[in-house]
C-alpha cells in the first residue's frame, strides 16, 4: 500500500477494506499484528502496522494452511 497520511486518506482506505469484506462484522478470526505510533503536541502524527494478513487469510480458508516440513 506504500506510505500514505492524512484522515481523508485513512477514511479511504477504512471504507474501501469494508467495500471489500462488507460482512467483516459478521466474521469472527485472531489475528496478532504490530501497531506503532508517534505523537506530536498531544495528538497522533504517524502510525505503522502490521496486519497479520496471512493467518487471517488462512483463517478464512482463502490461503490453505501450509504442510508442515518433513525432516
């Protein structure tokens, strides 16, 4: 997705992941991301995260749960 800032911008990009998964309140799935942020004068200026797409996509059934290694 690239860097990308602003609140219109964050609206966007909320609306079009609900566009696409528009029964997400409806799914239920555990994920583990990582979420960084940085304030600047009491109010919030940056953010990073980290999804923690695959194991929802495997979660879902979209992506099949890798075998796992033979030794």
């Amino acid at each position: 997705m690239g860097d990308r800032s602003g609140r219109e911008t964050f609206k966007q990009m909320v609306a079009q992941w609900r566009g696409a998964v528009p029964d997400v309140h409806w799914r239920r799935f555990e994920t583990v991301s990582g979420t960084m942020g940085r304030f600047r004068d009491g109010r919030a200026a940056e953010h990073w995260a980290e999804q923690g797409i695959f194991p929802m996509l495997v979660h879902l059934g979209i992506v099949p749960l890798p075998a796992p290694a033979s030794s």
